[in-house]
C-alpha cells in the first residue's frame, strides 16, 4: 500500500435542540450538521506499529485504528500524520473528522474491508460525532446524534467562524451539566417536532435563519460573540456544538470577510464555505 491522503472537514451544528439526560448519563439530542471547508489533513502509510505524527494531542485517531485493527483481527501497522487547521476542542468536531478520514483510508486498505453498516457501528462507538464525517452531505442527528439522516439544504452561504481567544472550553460534558443545572431539557418533543419543520421550509439559504437556536449556547459562555456576529449582518448566527466556536451565515462572502475582520484582535476568526 502506497501513501494514501484525506481532507477532514469541520462541521457547524445548524441547529442543536437538547433534551433531558437520560439513564445513561447522556442527552436526547436533535441536530443539524453541516460541512465547511476549514479542514484537516490525514495520511496514511503502511508502518511498523501504530504510529501518530503531527499532531501530539490527539487521542481518537490512536483509539479508532486501534479498534479497526481489533474487529478485523490484525495488529495496527500504520503511521498517520495529521495536519491541522481546525481549532482544537471548539466545538467545530474536528478530533471526529480526523477520526473518520482515518478509518476510512485504512479501512479502505484491508484486504476485506469492512461493510459501511460495520464500520458505521465502529465509529459509533467513538464518539457521536465520528459517524457523520464518513459519509459526505449535510445531515440531521438524533439519538445522542448516532442516527442520521441525510438532508438536501441549500449551500450558497458563506461561513463566518469566531473564537475568543480568553475563553478557555470546559468539557463537553461539563456544559451538558451546565445546560441541566439552567433548567434545560423540556418540551424537547415539541422543540423537535418545530426543528423538523423549520427543515422542511427551507429552501433558500436565508430560510435557515428561521431553524431553532443551539440549546447549549448559554451554557457555553460563547452567546455575547454569536450576537456580534448577528449585529454584523449575519442572517443566522449561534454557537456550534458546545462551544466555544460560534459561526455566523452570511449571503456574500464581502459581507463576511468585513463581519470577520470587524471582530478584532481578541477573537480568531476565519471566512469558510459550506461543503457537501
């Protein structure tokens, strides 16, 4: 097997209605994830051992070949680098990105390769996340965002990231707590039902303006940045995932490049498009 390469492209969520936790510790959730082209890079190439280049930090790549190797009964000989350009730990899933553009390209180069149903079942058990970057198109996420499906959005805006560059991210989990320590999680059947129908008006990118708002955004301390984003002219603007990342959608991408650099020095910002 020759040097084989990935692009890992970083997700917003759309939309993110959360509903109460459930026995399992984890949330009913309601999501639309959407591609932009702030990606990663991944290669892969036969190696003695499993080894991860590039990127010091990274945990999930290591735990996804490591468990490709275990279901398919070989020892992981591959060596990856990982190059990066999605901020790390802002709720933009780039860890789940890189992950799938991994298994992919090794499960690819099996000899029997795994059938999409396994190696979606694979990637499941990695985080909830992983699943949806191995197949490309937008789609809405339920469950505790395992089950997907695929949706036909429009895909003529332009994406305005921002990051504050003070605002450190808890964890996950720690603003899932915070969102049930607000008095998050009722009406979650009712909220969903509105998301559903909100994606079943949209047929114009400004449409999306009217889906519901990220449930996690107060909890993530990243509302205030989202709000300026608004004020910039942004016609939807919400905190991706659980933060601290938050996105706003502009129609020309003049209008976002002057809504990113009016943001100043304190916040990292970038201008993307959305990616099928």
């Amino acid at each position: 097997m020759k040097q084989v390469r990935a692009i890992a492209a970083a997700k917003i969520n759309l939309a993110l209605v959360v509903g109460p936790p459930r026995a399992d510790g984890l949330h009913e959730v309601a999501t639309i994830l959407q591609r932009i082209d702030i990606c990663d890079r991944i290669e892969l190439t036969p190696g003695d051992g499993l080894t991860i280049e590039g990127f010091p930090g990274d945990t999930i790549v290591r735990a996804a070949l490591v468990r490709l190797a275990e279901v398919v009964g070989i020892e992981p000989a591959w060596r990856i680098r990982i190059t990066k350009e999605i901020p790390v730990a802002a709720g933009l899933g780039g860890g789940s990105a890189d992950a799938a553009a991994a298994l992919r390209l090794a499960n690819a180069a099996l000899p029997k390769p795994l059938a999409r149903q396994e190696l979606h079942a694979l990637a499941a058990e990695l985080g909830a996340d992983v699943p949806f970057f191995l197949e490309p198109g937008p789609k809405l996420a339920e469950g505790s965002g395992e089950r997907l499906t695929p949706l036909e959005l429009p895909q003529d805006f332009w994406v305005v990231v921002a990051l504050a560059r003070e605002i450190e991210k808890g964890s996950t989990g720690m603003v899932y707590g915070r969102f049930d320590e607000l008095g998050g999680g009722p009406d979650f059947a009712r909220r969903k039902d509105e998301l559903r129908q909100a994606l079943g008006e949209a047929r114009r990118s400004a449409d999306l303006a009217t889906l519901p708002p990220n449930d996690l955004a107060e909890a993530s301390g990243a509302a205030a940045l989202a709000a300026r984003l608004r004020v910039a002219g942004a016609f939807r603007a919400d905190v991706s995932g659980a933060g601290p990342a938050v996105y706003g959608l502009f129609e020309n991408r003049s209008d976002a490049r002057s809504a990113a650099d009016g943001l100043g020095r304190r916040v990292r910002a970038w201008v993307a498009a959305s990616v099928w």
